[in-house]
C-alpha cells in the first residue's frame, strides 16, 4: 500500500532543467495544478538500471516502462499562466507528454489536461509550446483522483474538529458511497457510489473565489494566503451578529441557539455609524471565511441528507488545511446532521482533478503502472500538523457557531 511521504510543493523553478517524463494539468478558475514525473535518469542518475528495465509488481503484471524519479506536485495561478507556460519550455518534455526513450524533441506532444482551463488555453499552450491539450472532463478527473488517494494513500483522508486531527483508515469494500464537495473557485458536489459511477448532485457558486473576490474587496489583501493569515487575527464578533446581540445576551434555547451563536454573518455592519474603512481587516476576513465555510458546510449536509449519505469528503484548494476552515465545515455537517454524517478531508485536496488526469493517461501505459507503484513516488499532504495545518488561535471552542 501507499507508503508515508512528504508532499513538498515545489517552487516550479527549482526543477529547471529536469526532464518531465509524464505530465498532466488542472487548469481551474484560480489555479493551475500539475502533477509531473520527473525522470531522475536526466537528472544525471547514473545507477545501472536501464530505462527499459520493467519491473515486477506485486499482482505480477509487468509495468509499463519503469519510471525512475519524482511525482511533483506544482500549483500556479491561473491568472499567471505564463509563468507555467515558462516553466514548461524550460523542461525538455518528452513526446506525448511521457517518457519514450526513442522521443525526438519535434515529435508532437499530447499532454492530459482538466479544468476549463483546458478549453481556455488550448490554443495558447498549441501556440507557445506546440503541445496539445488531450480534454479529459473535470468531474470524471476530480472523482478519479479522489477514488486513486482514497484508495492507495494510507493517511489521506482524515477528519478535523476542535483542533483534533485524526487519520480515517477507509475500508476499500466500505468506501462508497460518499459526497465529494470540491471546493475551488466554485464548490461541486458530487455523489460517489463506485469507481466509475458517479453524479453531480448540486453545487454552489459561493466558493473559494467568493471568499478570494469579497475578500479584496473588503479588505487591502492582495493574496488568498494574506486573507488567510489575517483571518488568524480576526475576531468575527465585531461584524457579526450573535444570538446575544439580539436576545439582550440570552439565549434561544427553544430553537437550540445560544447566545454566541451566529444570527446574522455581517449582520452587525448594517449599523450606519461606521464605514468599511472603520473595520479590521482581520476582522473582515474571519467573518467572511465562517460565512462562506458554513454555508458550503450546511448544502453539503442537505445534499447528504438527500442521497443518505454518512461520508462528505471535502477537496479543493479553498481549504488548505487550515485549521478555522475545517472546523467551521466540521462543526456545520455535525450540527446539522446531529453527528450521523462526518466531514472528512483530504491532504492532497488541491490536485484531485490533477491527479485523475494523470492517473487516465492509459495510452501512456500508467495503467500498467499499478496505483500502489504510482503511490510510491507520491508526496504525502501539507496538512499534516507538523507541516502546515495553520493552529487556529481563536478560541473556536468557547464560541457555538451558528450553522
Ligand atoms: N495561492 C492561491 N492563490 C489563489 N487562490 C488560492 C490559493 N490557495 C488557495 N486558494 C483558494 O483556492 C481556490 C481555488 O481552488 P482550486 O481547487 O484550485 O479551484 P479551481 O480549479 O477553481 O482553481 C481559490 O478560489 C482560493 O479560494
Ligand atoms: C464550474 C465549476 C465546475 C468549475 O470548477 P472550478 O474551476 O471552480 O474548480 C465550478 O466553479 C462550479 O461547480 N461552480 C458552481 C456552479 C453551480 O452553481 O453549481
């Protein structure tokens, strides 16, 4: 099975010069996601093996060609697609986008590639590097790289709630059905019941680029990881408006509501004796990401609620690990579904659709290269404690949140 690893997600520029054997893209609303093969043997491996070796595996059937080197993980913003662009041409891509040993650097090359993006820039990526985007669609991408982690990564899903975080050992013969939520520019959700089997069921279109877009907006952030870093500060209290606030510092009981429960996200802004410029944008930010994460948290578990599911996986690069977001999500699917269904995410959230390109690459001869062999050269999530969940330092716990 999938063994421990680290996901390092690399600055593109420090694998110049290395050759990609085998790519594919996501090319999304707010980001491009590529996972890559890089093969060590252009990085001056000089150990014996051929690059025609094969190699056994452990249902004994042969790979394809054995792929010696690294899966990397790269994100870029869209909206900067010429560094990715620049990154590319400063690699020696083999033809087809994988790795042939008889390539010739004119020969045509064919890259996988998901997203909308894949449409959107087709003619740019024929134009400025002669490869050919092969469309591959982006829900069947997202639920093939969800399915591909799920099932060969031994700690990629796990659930967060009250600053715990605990690995989720899935059954394979239980592992459907589940609701996939995405949670990129835009939010899908998706009903998963088999490996092929599959159906978008809802989605919303207040997702992370509502919380990106208003969060400019709103506030002099300029980044999503400055929006983010300022929404550790922030104290949601000044903008929104609490049951207290309402009640004269009581609670609702008779509906469940305490007093610090949230009545009104934004509801204290409606007062006219302040301006924007009048409020923190820590303060700004926090309200906006509890908003938008308790909104998605509540349509995810109706939509659970609708198909009787009790697994709501969350992806998406909205997330990142961080502690508030998953929390929020947490403690919105919980309350609502009285704890029978479970929010659970996923280290490798942002490269789903990525990962299920390059996963479909069958011309490529990946099928051959069993997941649990792919696995092997996989990085492990950011979102481990020690690597990059942000702690939350708000007092999460003393505050219910309305969800
Ligand atoms: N470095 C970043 N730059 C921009 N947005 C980011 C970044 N990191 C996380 N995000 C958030 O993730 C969302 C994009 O998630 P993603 O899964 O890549 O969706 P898409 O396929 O629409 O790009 C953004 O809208 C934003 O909320
Ligand atoms: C159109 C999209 C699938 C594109 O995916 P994305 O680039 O946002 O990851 C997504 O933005 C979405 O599902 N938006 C919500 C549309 C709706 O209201 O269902």
């Amino acid at each position: 099975m999938g063994s421990e690893s680290n996901l390092i997600e690399f600055q593109a520029m420090s694998l110049v010069g290395e050759e990609i054997s085998h790519m594919a893209l996501d090319i999304g609303g707010s980001l491009i996601k590529m996972v890559c093969f890089l093969n060590s043997d252009s990085a001056g491996d000089q150990s014996p093996q051929s690059k025609d070796e094969k190699r056994d595996i452990p249902n004994g059937k042969l790979s394809g060609h054995f792929l010696r080197g690294n899966l990397h993980l790269l994100k870029f913003e869209t909206s900067k697609i010429s560094d990715c662009i620049e990154f590319l041409s400063s690699k020696k891509l083999q033809r087809c986008g994988k790795w042939c040993p008889e390539s010739r650097t004119d020969d045509k090359i064919t890259v996988k590639a998901t997203g909308g993006g894949a449409f959107k820039f087709a003619e740019l990526f024929k134009e400025k590097l002669g490869i050919t985007l092969d469309k591959a669609d982006e829900m069947d991408c997202l639920v093939s790289g969800s399915n591909f982690l799920l099932k060969v990564v031994q700690r990629e899903a796990f659930t967060y709630m009250d600053g715990k975080k605990e690995y989720v050992q899935i059954d394979q013969k239980d592992l459907f059905p589940y609701l996939l939520v995405n949670i990129g520019s835009g939010v899908s959700m998706i009903k998963v019941d088999g490996e092929d089997k599959f159906q978008r069921v809802s989605g919303t279109s207040v997702g992370g680029g509502t919380f990106l877009g208003l969060g400019k907006l709103l506030t002099n952030c300029k980044s999503f990881d400055e929006l983010l870093e300022l929404s550790h500060q922030g104290n949601n209290r000044v903008i929104d408006m609490l049951v207290g606030d309402i009640y004269g510092g009581l609670d609702y009981s008779k509906i469940g509501l305490t007093s610090n429960a949230i009545a009104s996200s934004f509801g204290k802004a409606i007062t006219e004796h302040k301006e924007l410029e009048d409020y923190k944008a820590e303060d700004i930010s926090r309200s906006l990401l509890r908003m938008i994460s308790n909104n998605i948290g509540q349509i995810a578990y109706l939509n659970a609620l609708r198909f009787g599911l009790k697994r709501i996986i969350f992806g998406g690069f909205f997330i990142r690990g961080h502690a508030y977001t998953m929390d929020t999500i947490s403690v919105a699917v919980n309350f609502w579904s009285k704890g029978e269904a479970k929010a659970m995410f996923l280290r490798h959230e942002g490269f789903l659709g990525a990962l299920g390109a390059f996963t479909s690459c069958e011309r490529d001869g990946l099928d051959d290269m069993m997941a649990h062999e792919l696995v092997e050269h996989l990085p492990s999530g950011v979102n481990s404690p020690k690597d990059g969940v942000i702690q939350d330092s708000d007092p999460i716990e003393n505050e219910n949140i309305k969800v």
